[in-house]
C-alpha cells in the first residue's frame, strides 16, 4: 500500500511539473460522415503534458438528425516548424442523437494542426475519421474542424 501511495505521489508530481497551460476552444467543423452533411459547432478544453496533450469536446450538430457528440481526444505533437505543430490524434466520442436514431460510442483517429499566433492563442485545424457501434454507425467518415484557442 505504502508503495502504491509513493507511485501516485511521484506520477502526480510529474504530471504537475510537466503540464502547461490549460486550454480552452471554439470550433466550427463539417461533419462528412452523416446520412446529411452537416455543419455543426461546438468548444474543447485541454491540457498539454510535453509532447502528449489530452481534450474535452462537445460539438453540436442540427442538420439531419440533431446530435450532440461528446469527445475525449488524446494527441501526440509529431512535428513543429515554425509557429506550427502537427499531432497525431486518437479517442473517443459519446453520440447523443435526437429523434430517429439510437445513442452510442464511435472511436476517433485524425490529425490536427496548431498555429500559434501569439503567446496565448493559437488557430487549430483538425480531421479526424469516425467509426461507430452498429447502432451509429450511419455516422461514420470524416470530419474537418477549424477553430481558435486560449491558452491560461
């Protein structure tokens, strides 16, 4: 037990020590892999740890059938050049769908890019490619987001 204590110590004392500024967002994005294109809209809050960063989402979609999706998205930064960095993005999302379909679970794999414009801001671009349980599958493809975030 008392080892098991050390470990959480040490793990959350270097979680503390690497983590940067927590992030907040606003996205607007194109979701391809409905039964009806639709845009949709939504924000994420994140936290970056070094290279490896993990986000909160919630999109809201009213095209086609009303869907709110809840996301969890862990990425790893790959490249940087300049004010760029591109990550590899993978997770989940939670679909919340309105009126004539059932609810469920999709996994998540894109890419995604950050451009910093100033300390505290930086424009995001994403695509991310969705595969569903049985019951939303009718959701799967791609999506392509674009937004802003701050950094505090």
């Amino acid at each position: 037990m008392k080892k098991l204590a050390i470990a959480l110590a040490t793990a959350m004392a270097l979680v503390a020590t690497t983590a940067s500024a927590l992030e907040v967002g606003v996205n607007g994005s194109y979701d391809y892999g409905s039964p009806a294109n639709r845009p949709g809209a939504g924000i994420t809050i994140g936290e970056k740890f070094g290279k490896m960063g993990v986000t909160a989402g919630f999109d809201r979609y009213q095209k086609g059938t009303d869907q709110n999706k809840w996301s969890l998205v862990g990425s790893y930064d790959v490249y940087s050049v300049g004010a760029a960095t591109f990550a590899v993005k993978a997770g989940a999302a939670y679909l919340d769908n309105y009126n004539v379909t059932a609810d469920g679970y999709a996994g998540l794999v894109g890419t995604g890019v950050s451009y910093s414009l100033a300390k505290n801001v930086a424009l995001t671009a994403d695509y991310r490619y969705q595969f569903g349980q049985s019951r939303v599958n009718s959701f799967d493809g791609n999506t392509i987001s674009t937004g802003v975030k701050f950094s505090f």
